[in-house]
C-alpha cells in the first residue's frame, strides 16, 4: 500500500517501463494520447480566461501534434455547453447533477479511436463532429420494420441518419450493459465498440499499414466531477476498448491519471441523503483500475460543503499500490483552479509604492501567480513528466523551452510566485499541529476543524469584517465579498444557535434550522473553541484560502433562483447546504459508505490532546 501525502512532498512515480522503440526504417510509431476532463461549470471556451483551471493548463502544455503521434483533447466541464460536439446550450441539469457527464465519457474513449485511426489513415477520423454529436447522445432511430408499407417510413433527423448509417438503433449515451433473469445482456455501447474495434485491428495487422503504430501511451487528467469522469473514463477504457494489454491490437497502458479533488455528486447528492454515485459515476467504476501505471490525487483539506464530498482513490484501509494522495490546504477551486485573482481579497500581491511625500505605501495590485492553485498545477505537471522517464517521445512542452514561452506556459502556471506560494503552505502546515501521514479521512477532520477553529476566532474578535481579505475584496471583488459577508452572517447565526437553542416555544423556528445541521454539529463546535489558533494560521487562511461555502452563495444568482432572506436569516442556497459550516467533509473510499458522515470522538480527543 502507499502511504499519504501533502503537497510539499513529491510525488514518486512508478516506472512505467516502455512498451517498444519504434523504428524509423519500418516506419513505426508511437501514439500518445492526452485526455483533460474539466471540472464542473468550467469551460475555456466560455469563461475569462483568468477563470481557466488547472485542467485547461496542463493541456497547452501537451503537445498536439497529430503527424508526429501526439493527440490532445480538451473536454468542457459539465454545467457548460458540450461545446466539443457543437453544443451551444448546456444542460440545465449538468451543474445541479452531473448531467452530461457520460456523454463526456463516451467522447473520450471516441477520440482514442480517432487518434490511432488518424495515425493509420493519413489523419482522417473515423468519427467528425456530426458523427460524434450522434454518438455522443440518447437519440434513438425509429423502428423502420413494420410490416405495413402503406405507411411512409418515419423522417429521420440528421442525427438520426448518422446513427442509422453506423448501424446503431441509438446513441451510446445510456446504451449500458443490463441483465435479465441473472443473465448479462450487452449494450449497444458495448457492441458497437466491440465492432468498430475489430476493424480497425485488422486494419493496424495488414502489413502494408503505414505508419505501424507501436505503442500507445495515454495521459487523462481531471478536475472535480471532470476527475470522476476522467476515473470512469479509464474504468470503461479496460471494459471497452482494451484487450489482453492492447488497444486494437497494440501494446497500449494508460501512463498518467492526474486528479484534482475528485467528486461525482450524480444524480441525487449527499445533500439529498444519498451518497451521488448514480448513473454513469457508480463506486465501482470509480475505483483506479489496475493497469493504470501512476494515478496522482490532490485532495482539498478545507472544502466543507455537503455537495462536495470526496471520492478518494483509496479503497478500504488504504491505497492500491499504483496510486498516491496528496493532502492540499485549500478548498476545492484552490486545488483545481478557477478562481480569479482577486476574488474575495486573496490572490493579492503588496507592493511599495512612493507616496507624495516621498514616503513608501503599500499598494495591493492582482497577482495571478499568487495562487494556491499553481503550486497543485506544477506538481502535477511534474509527476507526469517523470511518468515518462525512459520513454523516448515525452509528450510534455518543457516550461523553460522557446515552445513554452511562446505558449505562455511559465505565465499560465505561474511560476513567479511558485516559491512564495510553496513557503506559505510550509508555513501552514508548520503551524497548524496536525501530524503529517495521516489518512485523508482524518486529515480531513483535523485541518477542517483548524479551519473552522479560525472562523470562530475572527468572528469574536477582531472581527470578521475587519480582515486585510474583506478590505481587498472591496476593491476587487466587491461582488464577491457580498457574498462573502453573507456567508460570515450564516456562520455566526450558526454558533449563536449552537449557544443558545431554542427553547420549547420557538417563535422563530430555529429548531426546524437546527435539524438540517450535521448531527454532530455541537460536538464539532465544542471542539474547535479549544484549539488555538496562532497568526501564522490565521494569516495563511485569510491569505490564501477562499471560503467555498459563501462563494456557492452566487451560484444561484446567476442560475436566476430566487433566493431571499427571511426572518431566520435563512438564504434559499442553505436548502442545498443545510448542514452550514459546522460539519466534516465527507469521504468515500471505493464505495458508498459515506466514512465522515459522523465524528469519532477517540480520534478527536487524540487530535486535541
């Protein structure tokens, strides 16, 4: 089993041995394929580019070159138009619940085909956009068998047309395996995989094919429920498309699966009471297959919102030999990356400025490589750099290369700043007192519980208002601190409520508000009054660490839902975060069992100690 880590240290991966060395003279080839699932609400295309994550970043920094045998996709994240496919409205139910997420899926293990397909037939796909929008979808073409022909056949649309073409009775999304009287029927999906496999493996075997490939390599990189399709993606990758170790007849692995604080939340979530391993996102499928050579996860040590549980890679007690987990401060969009300089004050670089009379100022200014982000981006970029070791064609641009900055790669992964923020987050972990090594569910718990043990503190004194972050975000994201302060107010009436309970005449209806909070919520809140929160603590979370929760607060907004305030000092967002902020992350590892949903009081008593 491999042991937990954090962040600072780093990641040792596996030698993925080389599969061959091609040879120029029988022109051979090498395939590497680079897949990036983005996160939720997170798309390139339809975003400032400051909101670009982490996922967008590491593919500039993949070669796509598909003459030479590198392929690279970027893949929206749900919540966003499918762009890819020409979609230019996105699913009202991708951000809610995950909706879009297969199709997603079904369009990377398409592209793997395009790539080795391209390779072997001078760069023609076998599947174009029109084909990939069918296949990529739950359209289904009418039954043209009845025996009636004096009624004209049913028009189809051109979707239809296309799937009718390939010889598909509908598209691949929701065309799973399925069982009947104990017996496994296989899906559509699975068969039309099977077939167009098989041709083109007879093809790769004719021995006048051109260029031969060789080896096929595959890097797939995800952020939040992008992670979970990124996971499901290799899962159904060994299911469909692999066999005996080869990709149509070709000694293939996947090299790299790099993931950002993975969480599925698909269909009904944990704010629902379920644990949101529906549909395509099941347990099992999430699990880190076994050929995977390295798998590298970044998990956020302070995300507390119920609809953000995480999904380790681990799998009972510990984790599978091929996997590692780095601990993260942070909450998740400061682990993935999507947050603008400047939002809720962080983000921020002070510099000296020479006042009128002659005296030096401070002077906030924005400063995009101040983020915690970048210090998770390069990690990452480095453990899959050194997956390639030995390996002759390495698919990544080198950040100190001419390539690089005419990419803007040193800018893009902020490399300025790297060491300011590195020292930082040493700073943290140096103040917080929680031992390193720990299991990510524990590590969960502890700096959770340092996390809130600071908000309690500034909301006594000196005041959460008066923080240097609620100051910076007046001037640069006054938007953002709105909501900002709003979250602060759901925060205190929280612990005011955990001081004084309603009593048995409850005019207010507090004890309604108090039956959507974590069950140990008291405990957790008895806790964290006694843990000591020294400046250096203090001043890295009010640095650098944005509070998720209040941020959630604005989603709504601009999904146009109501939300009001009421005389319980309720916002309609609680209805989907109930619990507030006294709680623990929950924590899944390779099932449903939901492993944070209630407080250990040994394990606290011990972290307190």
């Amino acid at each position: 089993m491999s042991t937990y880590k954090s962040i600072l240290d780093p990641a040792t991966m596996r030698y993925a041995k080389p599969l061959a060395f091609p040879q120029a003279a029988f022109c051979e080839q090498i395939i590497n394929i680079g897949l990036f699932f983005d996160g939720t609400d997170n798309n390139h295309s339809f975003h400032p580019s400051a909101l670009d994550t982490n996922v967008w970043k590491l593919s500039l920094a993949y070669r796509n070159e598909p003459v030479n045998g590198f392929y690279r996709y970027y893949i929206s994240g749900v919540g966003t138009p499918f762009t890819e496919i020409g979609q230019k409205v996105a699913d009202a139910m991708g951000g809610p619940f995950g909706a879009g997420g297969e199709a997603r899926i079904v369009y990377g293990l398409l592209q793997v085909f395009n790539a080795v397909h391209q390779t072997v037939n001078g760069q023609e796909a076998r599947f174009e956009a029109p084909s990939l929008a069918a296949l990529c979808s739950e359209n289904r073409t009418p039954d043209t068998s009845a025996s009636d022909t004096s009624v004209p056949p049913p028009r189809l649309t051109p979707e239809q047309k296309i799937l009718d073409q390939l010889g598909l009775p509908c598209g691949l999304v929701g065309a799973s395996d399925r069982s009947f009287l104990g017996a496994s029927i296989a899906g559509e999906r699975r068969k039309f995989f099977s077939r167009v496999s098989g041709e083109l493996r007879q093809q790769i075997a004719q021995r006048d094919t051109r260029p031969r490939p060789k080896a096929i390599y595959l890097d797939v990189f995800g952020f939040s429920r992008g992670a979970a399709q990124a996971r499901v993606f290799v899962s159904w990758l060994h299911q469909y498309l692999m066999v005996g170790g080869e990709l149509f007849g070709v000694p293939a692995y996947v090299r790299m699966l790099g993931i950002f604080d993975t969480v599925a939340s698909v269909g009904v979530t944990d704010a629902l009471g379920s644990d949101g391993h529906n549909a395509w996102a099941t347990a099992e499928d999430l699990r880190i297959h076994p050929g995977v050579r390295n798998c590298l996860h970044h998990v956020a040590l302070h995300e507390l919102r119920m609809n953000f549980p995480s999904d380790s890679v681990a799998q009972g007690d510990g984790l599978p030999t091929n996997c590692e987990e780095h601990h993260c401060p942070g909450v998740h969009s400061d682990i993935g990356g999507g947050y603008a300089a400047g939002e809720q004050g962080k983000g921020i670089r002070i510099k000296k400025v020479r006042g009128q009379f002659g005296d030096f100022l401070d002077e906030p200014e924005l400063a995009d490589d101040l983020r915690l982000s970048n210090l998770t981006l390069k990690h990452m970029y480095d453990a899959a750099v050194q997956a390639c070791e030995g390996h002759i064609f390495v698919p990544w641009i080198a950040l100190d290369s001419p390539a690089a900055e005419r990419l803007m790669l040193p800018s893009e992964f902020g490399l300025v700043g790297h060491d300011l923020v590195r020292k930082a987050v040493e700073r943290y972990f140096t103040a917080c007192g929680v031992p390193a090594g720990l299991d990510t569910r524990e590590a969960l718990r502890q700096h959770g519980q340092r996390y809130l043990a600071w908000r309690y503190a500034v909301t006594l004194r000196p005041g959460f208002e008066k923080l240097p972050s609620v100051d910076r975000s007046s001037r640069f994201d006054p938007q953002g601190k709105e909501f900002y302060l709003l979250g602060q107010q759901i925060f205190k009436q929280q612990i005011d409520l955990l001081d004084r309970p309603p009593g048995p005449i409850d005019m207010m209806g507090n004890r309604e508000v108090m039956r959507n909070f974590h069950s140990k919520a008291l405990d957790i809140y008895k806790d964290i009054k006694k843990i000591p929160v020294p400046y250096e603590l203090g001043e890295f979370f009010d640095d650098w660490v944005h509070d998720s929760y209040a941020g959630f607060i604005g989603k709504f907004r601009e999904a146009g839902v109501n939300w009001v305030k009421t005389t319980k000092g309720n916002l309609v967002h609680i209805m989907a975060e109930g619990q507030r902020y006294m709680r623990w992350r929950q924590i899944y590892q390779g099932s449903n069992l939901g492993l944070n949903a209630q407080l250990q009081r040994a394990a606290q008593e011990g972290a307190l100690a």
